[in-house]
C-alpha cells in the first residue's frame, strides 16, 4: 500500500514521523508525497495551538476529497490528549496514542465499516523510542535525544499529551549519530521537549549518571559529523558549562533557541516558569561575551490572563534592550486541563493581535540588525538541495538564512561563502568561495 505523512508542530514530531514511515517502508509499504494519491495517510498532530486543530480537520478534509477510499490516521499529541473527540471528526479513521504510534502497522487491519477505532494509553506508560531521527526529508536531520516534561507550565498540555521526562541513552544516541553521518547528514539537531533535562537515572540509587553537558561532549566526538545544532533549551537549563563548551567546539554551531514566554515577573509566576528575567538576561549576557555572533531565538506568549498594559510593555522594553536575532511569537490559548483556563483576567483576541504584532515588527527588526552585523563576514554556509527559481538555500552555522545562484556542486555541502547583502525577502545573498 501507499503510505503518506504529514507533521503538525515540532521538529520532535518530524524525528518520530520520519521514524514511523521507516517502519512501514520496512514493511513493504511504498511511502509517497502527501500531495499525491495514498492509500493511508498519517497525520502527526499538535496540541500546542488551536490553528493546529483547525489545520489537522483541513487536512482530513483535503485528503478525503482526494482520494475518498483512503485511510486516515492521527497520532501525536492532539491524538493522545483528545482520542475520543479526535476520532469523531468525519473522515478519520484510526486514533493511535503515544504507547502505540510507532506501531501503527499493527492496526491497520480494520473494517471500513466499523467506527473509528481508538489505540490510546496512559502517558506514563510510555517508553522511549530509541531510534526516532529525520532521515531523507532534509538537508538537516532531527535526532530525538530526550521526550516527555516533569515541569508544570500552567499553560501546557505537553506533559499530559508526552508524560514524563525520559532520555535515550548516550550509546544508542551516539550509534544513531554516526548512522546519520554515514547516510550522508551534515548537521544534527537535538530534539526533545525539554532536552536540557536530559539524563539516565541509575535504578538502585535513582541518582542521575549522566545529564545533557555530559550527553553533548560525546557527540562533539562523532567523526565526520559537520555540525551539531541544539534546539529549544530552557534557560534555567543553560548552564554556564555548556555555553563555554559551545563556544569553545568546532562541531557545535553558535546557536541558541531560548523560551523567554515573558518579560514580567509577574506573568513568569503566574505561568509557573523556572526563572525570572534576571536570569534569563544573564544567559544572554553569557552568551554573547563568549560568542558575540552568536544567533539567539525566544519565544514570547501574548495575552496570557492578567497581562495588562504594563506587564505587556516590560516584555517589549525588555526585549528590545537584549541581543538577540529573532523572536517567535504566540497568542496565548486556552486548553483544556491546564491551570491558566481557571485564571480571570482574560485579555481580548482584539489586543492579543495588536501585542503579536508589535512583537513581530520588533522581531524583524532585530533580524534586521543580526543579519547587518554578518555582512562581509565569511561564514560557513550548509546548502539544501532545492532549486528555486534560480536560488539555492542554505543556513550559516550561526543560523542566517542565505541564498546563492543555483548550483548542483553546492547541493548538501558546507561552503565557506562571503555574506554581501540583505534581500526584500530577510535573507543574505552570498558568493560561494569554491
């Protein structure tokens, strides 16, 4: 049969859809484009915002009115919090929770006729899958080291759709390292949902044996491995070890993804965040005297209950005077059992807009600026395999987004390449020294 995928959400999801569809290639299913005519197709949703739920029913709408014979699918977090309602949307098929998703070829065997059947679980049940990497999708490939939160985010579903915080262990990561290197992989990206948590716990004394600065100097010893990238960490999690080790490896790129959610104390407690901003601009502080041309990326909630005016503008006056690239910006939702539903105070989707907007314009422009700072600076540049319209595409190791004239001797390669100037559309047309 034709097997096709599609992932909502995160680039831990893209490392266990890529693991998935090597399990049903193995097999003997054909895995095809989700664009095309499938027999099945899985859809690996997200729970994080609501625009995921909307876009998981298009998607099944979509599918359907292709090819109306077809099998859907759904796994991932919004199958595993909300399987029942899930399976009640027209047109799916099959629910399959977090215990099971890596086996969906097991029920597969199922009446058309029957109603939708349902393969959840109770998350703390769940184990780690120690193979789940991207492979074949992308020039980069996302290689799960850590899964599930022990944290209590007083907005998050996270821990009730992943359970507890679990970790793959060092020799297996590192077999999937050196497989991906062999695959041809230049760059590695670790993924978890909160990877700076990672560790083995011994069983006898429950004490942890090894933690993520530990896990990060092993990879650091992978032959032939370009680049190693790491996602998302919490900035309670940064250490100062790790910034020092970063900045002192030639593996690992000079990149940091740091939630900040907010620049209120205030609404920092209210959310049940790990530090406060005095904290939080110490780890940028850090960063940037040991690499000033450092990238960093935060993500930011707007409209969290009880965020008024004021808490609004010290979170914009306190990031306009950090150094950092970009931001990511999120309009708070509500989900169901999380505490922030029961919070008063609600902020109107009206000022919600006006506050995402106003962080995305400063976010642009400290893009603006980051890029500015890179020009006529070599840097090496890992290029994709996509010829558009004339362009290829790649990524610094410091994470500008650049362009050069289409070549297939730049395909999958890192070239050392001189930055020259900003395009209208905020990349960096560059010249390929080769």
């Amino acid at each position: 049969m034709k097997v096709a995928f599609k992932t909502l959400g995160c680039k831990l999801n893209y490392s266990e859809t890529s693991a998935i569809s090597r399990e049903f290639t193995k097999n003997g299913h054909q895995k095809v484009s989700f664009d095309e005519l499938s027999d099945i197709y899985v859809i690996n949703t997200c729970s994080v915002t609501q625009n995921a739920d909307k876009e998981f029913k298009y998607l099944v709408n979509k599918v359907k009115r292709k090819n109306p014979k077809s099998s859907v699918i759904a796994i991932g977090c919004y199958a595993q919090l909300k399987p029942n309602k899930i399976s009640n949307i027209k047109g799916v098929d099959l629910v399959v929770g977090a215990d099971k998703k890596f086996e969906i070829s097991n029920y597969l065997d199922f009446s058309k006729n029957d109603s939708t059947k349902v393969h959840s679980c109770e998350i703390n049940s769940v184990n780690f899958f120690k193979n789940s990497f991207s492979i074949g999708d992308r020039t980069r490939s996302f290689l799960k080291v850590q899964d599930g939160c022990d944290y209590k985010c007083t907005y998050c579903t996270i821990p009730l759709a992943r359970g507890k915080s679990r970790s793959g262990k060092i020799e297996d990561l590192i077999s999937n390292a050196e497989y991906l290197v062999s695959n041809g992989i230049k760059e590695i990206v670790l993924t978890g949902v909160n990877i700076g948590d990672y560790g083995i716990y011994d069983p006898d004394s429950n004490q942890r044996e090894t933690n993520f600065f530990k896990l990060i100097k092993e990879f650091n010893k992978v032959k032939m491995l370009d680049r190693v990238r790491i996602s998302s960490i919490e900035p309670n999690l940064l250490t100062d070890d790790i910034i020092s080790f970063v900045s002192n490896s030639k593996m690992f790129v000079n990149h940091f993804h740091i939630p900040l959610q907010s620049g209120s104390d205030k609404i920092l407690n209210l959310m049940k965040r790990r530090y406060l901003t005095s904290l939080y601009s110490s780890r940028i502080k850090k960063i940037k005297e040991l690499m000033p041309d450092c990238c960093i990326g935060v993500d930011v909630i707007v409209g969290f209950p009880n965020e008024s005016d004021e808490d609004f503008m010290q979170t914009f006056n306190f990031l306009s005077d950090l150094d950092i690239s970009y931001l990511h910006v999120f309009s708070y939702s509500e989900r169901d059992n999380t505490e922030s539903i029961k919070l008063t105070n609600k902020v109107s989707k009206t000022i919600k807009s006006q506050r995402s907007k106003s962080l995305r314009a400063l976010s642009s422009k400290k893009k603006n600026i980051f890029y500015k700072k890179n020009l006529k600076i070599i840097r090496p540049v890992l290029f994709e395999s996509k010829n558009n319209d004339g362009y290829i595409f790649g990524y610094t190791d410091n994470y500008v987004r650049v362009k050069a004239l289409w070549s297939k001797n730049l395909i999958d390669k890192v070239v050392n390449c001189k930055l020259i100037d900003i395009s209208n559309n905020e990349m960096v047309n560059v010249i390929p020294l080769i």
